[in-house]
C-alpha cells in the first residue's frame, strides 16, 4: 500500500515539474518574440530616420 501512496506523490510531484517546465518555455518564447519585435522596431525606425536625415 505504501508504495502504491509513494509511486502517487512521485506521478504529482513529476505532473507539477511539467506543468511548470511548460510555464517556463511559453515566458521563454513570449519573450524571444516580445525581443524580436523590439528588435525589428528598432531597425525600421533607424531607417526611416537615416531617409529623413539624408532628404
């Protein structure tokens, strides 16, 4: 029976571990894609501000 009890906690405790692991790689990509978008912001508002510079 024990074991049975020990093999239930092990089976939540590793459900727990994945459910976080998951939290963890979504915050990840949101956060490459949020940089990203940053990124590619950045460099099309530095274009158009060299156009207007050279105009």
């Amino acid at each position: 029976m024990k074991a049975i009890e020990q093999m239930t906690k092990e089976y939540e405790a590793q459900q727990k571990t994945n459910k976080f692991a998951k939290l963890i790689s979504i915050l990840a990509i949101a956060l490459i894609t949020i940089l990203s978008l940053l990124s590619l912001s950045l460099y099309k508002n530095n274009i158009i501000r060299s156009h207007q510079t050279i105009s």
